[in-house]
C-alpha cells in the first residue's frame, strides 16, 4: 500500500485533531469541524503545514 504525502498529512491531522478534546485542549464540536473542513484544503498548502508542524512542535498547539 503507497499512502501518498497528502494522505499522510490527512492521517497526521485526523489524529492530531483528535487528541486535542481529549487533552482539554478544544472542545469536541470544534475538533468535528477542523475534520470536516480538512477535505476542503488544497492537496498542497505548504505554508498552512509549516505554520501547523512549528506550533506544534513548539507547543503552542
């Protein structure tokens, strides 16, 4: 099975997006839109993975 870059980064936020109402971090409600909304963005948003991958990493996420 070849799971594409763009698949990949659509497994990594699911999961992310996933853990954040579990950590107390948002609510579940807002964690079912970001997954909705995650279908809706452009195969290759550089600038949005960036921006995503820095705050998490540097825990602001």
């Amino acid at each position: 099975m070849v799971i594409t870059s763009w698949a990949f980064k659509v497994i990594l936020s699911t999961h992310l997006i996933n853990r954040l109402p579990q950590c107390n971090l948002t609510e579940e409600s807002f964690a079912d839109e970001a997954k909705s909304d995650l279908d809706a963005r452009e195969p290759d948003d550089r600038e949005t993975w960036k921006k995503l991958c820095t705050s998490f990493f540097k825990g602001r996420l």
